[in-house]
C-alpha cells in the first residue's frame, strides 16, 4: 500500500495530532458519524454505567474506522475502495463522425461529354461496320446512343434540333435514295445506290430539296462528297407517307433510315468512302440554330477518323 492508504497511519494521525492535521472531508464525515451515533437510542435491561462506558469507546472506535474508510476514499486514487476491486470507470462512447455526403458521380447519356476524342456510340450499328471517334471541341456536347448522334443544346422534334448524326455501314450495303421524299413508299428506287458518287447524285436529284451541288471532300484521309439539302418550309408532313418526310434507307429495309424533325430543316451531308464501305454524315440545324453552333458542327465532323471493325 501506498502511504495515503495506510490505516494505520489514518489512525495515529487522528489519535495523536488531532482532527486538525486530517483532510477537511474527512474530518466533517467523522464528525456526522460520532453525532449520528449519539443520536441512536439503545432500549434493553442489558444497559449498565459500564456498558455505556464501553460503549463510548465502541463508538469512538467505530467513528475512526469511518474516518479510515471515507479517508481511504477521499484521499486514495481512483482505482477503488480499501482492499476492493477496482471500481469500473464509465465508458465514454466515442462520438461518431458524420461524413459529409457526397454526390455519387452519375452516368448518363444525358451529361455532358468532356473535351477531347469520343468513340461515337450507336446501339443500332453493325458489328461489321467502321467505328468513327470525333473530337469534341467545346463544352456542352451530349451523346445520343439511341441515334449514333451528338447534340447540344435542348432536343426537339422541331427543325431547330442541332445534331451531327455519325453513321457507318458494312461493306456492301446498297441504300435506297428516293426519288420524292414525302411519297418515299412509291418512289423507291429499284436499283439501290452502292457508290458514294451514285447516292450523292440521287440526293441531289431529290424533288423540292433545294440542293446543292456535290462537292469533293476529305475526312480523316477518305475521300466523299458533301451536299446540303433542305426540307421545303411548306412541307406538311401529315401528307407524307406513314407521316414521314424522308431522305433515304437502307436497300431491303422497308422503313427509311433518314427522317426528317421538320418543315425548313436543313442537312449538310459528309458521304464517304471508307475502304469501301459507306459512311454518311449529318450535320442537322433548323433556321434559328446560331451560326456559331452550326461552326462547331462542321468542325466535330472534319476530326473525324475511321477504325475498322
């Protein structure tokens, strides 16, 4: 035992040098444990002058081993009563640290691309047929999975849809350029165009299309053609047939690949030999598209580059 838990000493310390050299606490204990002593009434025909005699020391001794218990309390460390267990200290339970949330990174068709190379996603494209990556130039561009495109700004089904549609065909595929493009049904050629020189000049050909010349053109080293055709403004596309205004299809194929969003909507269109096999291009805006929009277009279709399949 340590000094400050020694009894004995407790015991001398009160007996020979008084009440005054104890702790104050436990001075004050021993004092209410004499008075609450005197205070307690003993009734018996044992009770004689010399018992109550002894009974004071009794009393007097009882009240100093209070003094050593609540000493030994009061002055030892904590770690508990005299010759008892250790007392338990309360567990202090760590608070919990709440993590600020966090956004998961989300991922949809629908967020913007990042600036640089994109490997165009079209879930309708053959297997067989080149894979085209463009660069992205400026912020604010989306994918469109759905229709092998890209766009910006808000999707309609008018004609002010601002879109470049990226498409490529395995080797071989024919395509049907009708000769009306609201009568498409009944003007379906029956000889299908197979050569970038035979589709452009049947677009070209196109009644109320408002086209343009065929010109050369070069994207990511193979060699095409490029027009720019119109949808005529008082085209009303509920007298078309199947209620489509439509540009071409692919041979077989009874419904048309290229339809069109709307009376004045305009197509610059990349036709292009890509080791033989056909990949035609749409850069599609309506009348109130801006000008710089339209430059950005152009300019993703001229990064294009080509990868066999």
């Amino acid at each position: 035992m340590t000094a400050s838990r020694d009894p004995d000493r407790l015991i001398r310390t009160f007996i020979l040098e008084g009440e005054d050299e104890l702790h104050d606490q436990v001075y004050d204990a021993v004092r209410a444990a004499i008075e609450h002593k005197q205070q307690r009434v003993v009734i018996g025909p044992w009770r004689m002058p010399i018992m109550n005699k002894i009974l004071g020391y009794g009393l007097a001794a009882a009240a100093v081993v209070a003094v050593v218990l609540i000493g030994a309390q009061l002055l030892g460390s904590p770690g508990g009563g005299l010759g008892g267990e250790p007392s338990v200290e309360p567990t202090v339970e760590p608070t919990p640290t709440v993590e600020p949330s966090v956004a998961e990174p989300t991922s949809s068709a629908d967020a913007f691309l990042p600036e640089g190379p994109f490997l165009v996603q079209d879930e309708g494209a053959s297997a067989d047929a080149p894979r085209i990556t463009v660069t992205i130039s400026a912020p604010g561009w989306t994918s469109l999975p759905d229709f092998g495109g890209l766009t910006k700004g808000p999707i309609t089904d008018g004609p002010s849809q601002a879109a470049v549609l990226l498409w490529a065909w395995p080797v071989g595929t024919g395509f049907d350029v009708y000769g009306d493009p609201c009568l498409w049904k009944s003007t379906t050629p029956d000889t299908p165009a197979t050569t970038v020189d035979e589709i452009a000049a049947a677009l070209a050909a196109q009644g109320s299309r408002d086209a343009s010349d065929p010109v050369d053109v070069t994207v990511g080293g193979h060699t095409g053609k490029k027009i720019t055709l119109h949808v005529p403004n008082d085209a009303v596309f509920g007298d078309c047939d199947g209620g489509s205004f439509a540009s071409y299809g692919v041979a077989g194929n009874p419904d048309p690949n290229r339809t069109h969003q709307g009376p004045g909507q305009v197509d610059e269109i990349w036709i292009l030999n890509v080791n033989t096999a056909i990949a035609i291009i749409h850069v599609m805006y309506g009348p109130e598209t801006p000008a710089e929009l339209i430059e950005e277009m152009r300019t993703i279709v001229e990064s294009a580059t080509f990868e066999a399949p």
